[in-house]
C-alpha cells in the first residue's frame, strides 16, 4: 500500500510565496509608554485605518509624518457599491458591443449608447477626483 509523502513543514505550494529574507519583519522593539499615552497611539492608529504595528512603522520610519484621518466607513461602503455597478456597466457595454459587431443593433442606438459611455467615463474621472480628495485629508 502506497503512503503519499507528507508535504514539508511551512509549505504552503498554493499560497503565497514567501518573502525574501530582507523584506521579512523578524526584529522586535518594545516601547514603553503610560496607559494615557497608549490610548492616545492606539486612537490614533484607528484614526489612520491602520493595525498598531503598522501605524508605528510609519511613525518611526518617515521623516516628515502628518497623522490624516481615514475616510469613514460610508466613503468604503459607497465605493464599494459604485465599484459593483461600474462592473455591472461594463458587463452590459460588452454585450452591447458584441451585438453590434454582429448587427443586432441600429447606428442610431450605437450613437446614443456611445454618448451614455462618454458621460459615464466623465463621472468616473469625477469619483476618481473625490477619490483622492478624501484620501488627501
């Protein structure tokens, strides 16, 4: 009776790949600080949208750190959505534009369709833009 080999200790072959060993975080620094002062990190880190750890390397590590804001929550969940309905449109603009190849679809309709997708285009360059306003603040 054939045993299949065991598979090697921290392998993981459809994972992913481990990182070199320079990018791996294998040093620990231990700070320490009053119960008032670790609320206040602590705040600030979930203020950023960021884990502790992270939120500390990008203190300790930068030059010039400006502590923003992440944008709440609504601004994700609203992302989110108009990302599934742009998916959404580009789903329907494909079809659409594969019965035209074939000629299911008359020039007139192919012309309003063509301005629907130009203003389409100009609210997306428009959501990018506040996009990167609220990401700024």
């Amino acid at each position: 009776m054939e045993t299949t080999p065991a598979r090697p200790a921290g392998r993981n072959p459809g994972g992913r790949k481990a990182l070199p060993l320079e990018q791996r975080r294998l040093e620990f620094i231990k700070v320490w600080v009053t119960s008032s002062e670790k609320q206040i990190a602590m705040g600030n880190a979930a203020a950023c949208n960021l884990e502790m750890s992270a939120f500390a390397r990008e203190v300790l590590l930068k030059k010039n750190v400006v502590i923003k804001s992440a944008p709440p929550a609504e601004f994700y969940e609203a992302y989110a959505s108009l990302a599934r309905v742009g998916g959404n449109l580009n789903q329907l603009c494909h079809a659409l534009n594969a019965a035209a190849s074939i000629g299911m679809i008359e020039d007139a309709t192919m012309a309003r369709l063509s301005q629907i997708e130009t203003t389409i285009k100009s609210v997306s360059e428009s959501l990018s833009a506040v996009r990167e306003i609220l990401i700024s603040k």
